[in-house]
C-alpha cells in the first residue's frame, strides 16, 4: 500500500471536506475518526459516502492509520477545541516520531497552541496551530489558511497548504505563515472578532431598512445585491442578498427570514478576541459590542417582557436619501472592524514576539475566507507601503475613505437612535472614529476623580510627561 502525503484525524464536516480537497489536489490521504461506544461508524460512512470514488484511505485502527502516512508524517486534527485536542494529542503522540508534524485546524485558543507546541517540541515533534476560514464550501473548493507554531514544519506542509488553499483575486494562494506558537490560532481568532462585527453591522443595516425605512425582502435583497461592488464589494454582502431572496418551502408566500428566531449563538472566538483586547489594553469597542450584541439577542424572553413595559414609536426615515447614507455607514463601520483586528494584531506581534507580516494577513484574508472583501487590497497596500503603521485609518487610503464617509455614517447612527432602533455597532463603530481623532478627551476629569478618591496621581500638561502629582483635593476648597 503507497503511503499518503497527510493524514486527517476527525472527520466532522470540515475535516471530509479537506480530506477531499486535498485528494482533488492530487495529495494521497489517509482518513480516521475515533469512535466511542454508540457512535456512528463516520469513516464507514465517508469511505462509503463522498470518499468512495477517491483515493482517499479509511482507517478503524489510530495505529493503523498513523503507519499508513510517509514520514515526516503530517497529520492534521480537525476535532472541536479544547480538552478533545489534547485527548487526541495524547493518543498520538506515543506513535509519533522525531520530526513528525501534528497540525491543529479547529478554532483552538492561542494560550492552548503555545502550551502544546513548547510540550511537543520538547519531544522534538512539531505543533502547527492553523486557522482555517470559508467554512464548508471553503474546506471543499479552497480555504484561506493561517498556519504558525514550529517554523521547521513549514516547508513541509507548505506545497500542500498552497495547494489547497483559495486563491485570492491577484492569483496567489491564501495562505501564509502567521509566525511561531500561537500566532496562527491568533490571526484567526482576530478574524472571526472582524466577522462578528461586520455580520452585525449588517444587520442593523437590515433593522434600519425594515423598521426605519418599512422597506420589504425584495427591496433590501436588491440593495444589498448593489452594494455589493467596488469597496463594499464581500463575500458577507453577497450571501445576505441571497438570504433574502429564500422563500419559505412550506408558504411560498413568506420567507425564510422572516421565520428564524432572532437569537444569534456564538462558539467563543469573539469573546476571546474581546477578552485579550481587554488584556492587552487595545480598544475595540465595535468587536465588543458585535459580542454583546449576540450576547443580547441570547436573552429572547426577557426583551419579550422588556418590549411588553416600554413603547417606542419608530420613525421611518427618508428611504431614497438615507439607503445612500446607509451604505456609507456601512463602508465606514467596515473600515473601523478592519482597523480594529489590525491593532490587536499588532498589540500581539509586540507582546509575544511573533513576526505577523500584515499585509499578508489581508492578502490570505483575501479569498477564501468569510470576511473577504475588496477592502483588503488597500489594507494590503497600505501595510506594505508602512509596515509598522500605528492604527488603519491613518493610512492615507483610508483616511480619505473614512473622511468622505462620516458625515453620512453620523446622520445615520443619530436617525437610528431619534428611531429608537437599536444600533449598538453602528454606533460604537462611530464612537471609535470620534475617539480616535479627538486630540482631547474628558480623561482629565476621570484622572482627577481617581486622584480624588485615591491618590492615584495624574500628570500635568504644563509639565514633562512622565512626572506625576497629587492634590489634596478637599483642602485645596477650604
């Protein structure tokens, strides 16, 4: 028996769908899936299933399947993060050898990816952390894939990586090396926090046309079928028109839409990507919010009673002129989720050590992926044009998007709330904008207040930054 180029270890949707991918790609695979007592025989199905017409070989024995895989063996486990990827490790590892590769492609914390890699290489096996964006049809057609961990087993996986990878709209292959540890398991992380807050954004779009503007399904499928062109231009733009246009199969007189429960689950990455915002002291207040926002929608019965108590009448606004501000809301708040990822990302590279190459990342963000989106070429150019950038909007390609968006994004977010809509992205969004190009803040206020109650000390602007003073505060007014 000829051995295989990479072996699959669980066999989820995600990982099918990459076993076939890279038989497509001409790579011989070898497929396994642990099976507890009660479970379905899924490499029995597979095999039987998608897999029968392949090359791809099914294994019931985790020591049969591992000897089936040319060395250095690369195995890449597609099972849920967590305490399962270390169940997984630890059945492997005695079966590995020196210089094998074990990759991790589930949405696995950083913290996990640096803890397994410095164990593994001890061991001298070597831990690639790698995220893998475009969901089923990605994993099938083309992902855009962000490997990092042990940089000796990137020449390895390489030519197969590349070769199974989407392909982005300049023809290189959405896929590059994010840096050591963790650093994969992190860029993902990062975007999956861009995802939640674009999805939500859009979606208070959609509250703003169906409430505010009593717009119905046919006319805002169309409007967001022709937002979607020149920097709007997005993979998320796109499956939204298409939403609106599904049709009920049991009334084709309704919608889809129209009958799926406002509650919007979430498996954890954008809190993670909140919570690290919170640890590394970077703003984010447009990604929180995205993640507080689906924490609220969580919370049906009690906006049911809320609803019920308080009555807001919804003033429709002026539907012609305000879709045009609307989309330029929607342009400006997709500049601030970009922007924001980008400043954790760089918060990360400062803080671990990694070597994140930027434009990189939005080149491999480019294709493949569920944030894709014509934005990420000028992202991509502005980093390459300064790589150390401090924040996106500085760039002078999107300053002068941003500066030609605001005014439209703030008449917008002032209808929504005079509406009583709720737009806690849109607004945040704006918030960060406001922020940003305030050279003075009410901090001063706050630093007073804390030197008030507890001597925390505050520094002057008549005086050198970095020497610190205290008032005493109650006998100063005597």
């Amino acid at each position: 028996m000829k051995k295989s180029d990479i072996g699959i270890y669980g066999l989820g949707v995600m990982g099918q769908n990459l076993a076939l991918n890279f038989n497509d790609n001409e790579f011989r695979v070898s497929a396994f899936n642990r099976k507890l007592p009660g479970e379905d025989n899924l490499v029995k199905e597979f095999m039987n299933g998608p897999a029968s017409k392949t090359a791809i070989q099914g294994f019931e024995e985790v020591e049969d399947f591992v000897q089936s895989i040319k060395p250095p063996r690369k195995i890449l486990i597609m099972v849920k993060a967590g305490a399962p990827v270390d169940s997984v490790i630890d059945q492997l590892r005695p079966l590995l050898d020196e210089g094998d590769i074990l990759i991790d492609g589930g949405n696995s914390h950083h913290a996990d990816t640096n803890r397994r890699s410095d164990m593994l290489e001890n061991q001298n096996i070597y831990y690639v952390g790698t995220g893998v964006s475009g969901g089923e049809e990605g994993a099938r057609n083309g992902p855009s894939l962000m490997p990092g961990g042990s940089e000796k087993a990137w020449p390895e996986i390489k030519p197969l990586f590349e070769s199974i990878a989407a392909t982005s709209p300049d023809g290189d292959a959405c896929c590059s090396w994010m840096g050591s540890a963790g650093a994969g398991h992190f860029v993902k992380m990062v975007h999956n926090g861009i995802e939640y807050a674009i999805m939500q954004m859009i979606a208070e779009c959609y509250e703003i046309m169906r409430l505010g503007m009593q717009m119905d399904n046919a006319d805002i499928a169309q409007t967001f079928s022709s937002w979607n062109s020149d920097l709007l231009s997005s993979y998320l733009l796109e499956i939204t028109a298409d939403i609106f246009r599904v049709k009920d199969p049991e009334d084709d007189r309704t919608y889809i839409i129209d009958h799926i429960l406002d509650k919007a689950g979430q498996k954890g990455t954008g809190r993670w990507t909140a919570l690290t915002a919170l640890e590394l002291g970077v703003p984010l207040p447009m990604i929180t919010e995205a993640v507080f926002a689906r924490t609220m929608s969580s919370f049906k019965d009690l906006r049911i009673k809320a609803s019920e108590e308080f009555e807001v009448n919804t003033i429709p606004l002026l539907k012609k002129e305000s879709l045009d501000q609307l989309r330029e809301a929607l342009l400006g708040g997709q500049l601030i989720a970009f922007s924001e990822g980008f400043w954790l990302l760089r918060a990360a590279k400062q803080e671990y050590g990694w070597e994140i190459p930027f434009a990189e990342v939005a080149d491999t963000w480019s294709g493949g992926c569920i944030i894709r989106s014509a934005l990420l070429k000028p992202i991509a150019a502005s980093f390459r044009e300064k790589p150390e950038l401090q924040h996106l909007l500085l760039a002078p390609l999107l300053k002068e998007m941003t500066n030609s968006v605001h005014e439209n994004w703030r008449l917008i977010a002032a209808h929504a709330v005079e509406s009583g809509l709720a737009v806690p992205v849109t607004a945040a969004a704006l918030a960060h904008f406001d922020s940003l190009r305030s050279e003075r803040l009410p901090a001063n206020l706050i630093q007073a207040q804390r030197d008030y109650f507890g001597a925390h000390q505050y520094e002057r602007t008549d005086q050198p930054r970095g020497k610190f003073f205290h008032t005493k505060w109650k006998e100063r007014l005597q």
